[in-house]
C-alpha cells in the first residue's frame, strides 16, 4: 500500500483540517507542489498561495522597474543600475 501524504504548504495555509486534506503518493505530491504552489526561482521555496511568494519576492528580492526584472539580492540589483543607468 502506498503511504499517504500530506501537502505541508497546505497544512501550514491553515486553511483546511489536516484530515480534510487530500493525501497524496511521493509523486503525486511532487507533481501537486509542482503544479500547485508558486515557487521563488531564486531560493527554490514554494508558498501556498501568490500572495504569500509576492511578498515573499518584495521582501528578499529586489525588482528593477526598469526592466522589468527581479534580482536575487542587493548586491545583484546594484551592479544592475550600475550597468543600466
């Protein structure tokens, strides 16, 4: 029988009782947190919902309104507008 997992991005949205949460196979929860849950590009962490990886990417990642691009930090920014502007 194969085990029974839960989401833990879904469990810590709090948005459900743990046990009316859908369980899934290993990989049918990789494919779910996969498909299902935003995820940074530069530190690799899925969030629950987009709001949650938006301020997530206001807060450690700084964005060029310039370009239109996001950055993995400071340091990366700044050699940006050194080159740009």
């Amino acid at each position: 029988m194969p085990s029974a997992n839960l989401c833990f991005r879904m469990q810590a949205g709090g948005r459900a009782f743990p046990l009316r949460l859908p369980t899934y196979t290993a990989q049918e929860l990789d494919a779910h947190i996969a498909g299902d849950h935003p995820k940074c590009q530069f530190c690799g962490t899925h969030f629950y919902e987009r709001e949650q990886w938006e301020m997530h990417m206001m807060a450690n990642h700084p964005y060029c309104e310039l370009c239109d691009a996001d950055f993995r930090n400071a340091e990366e920014f700044t050699e940006h507008l050194r080159l740009v502007v």
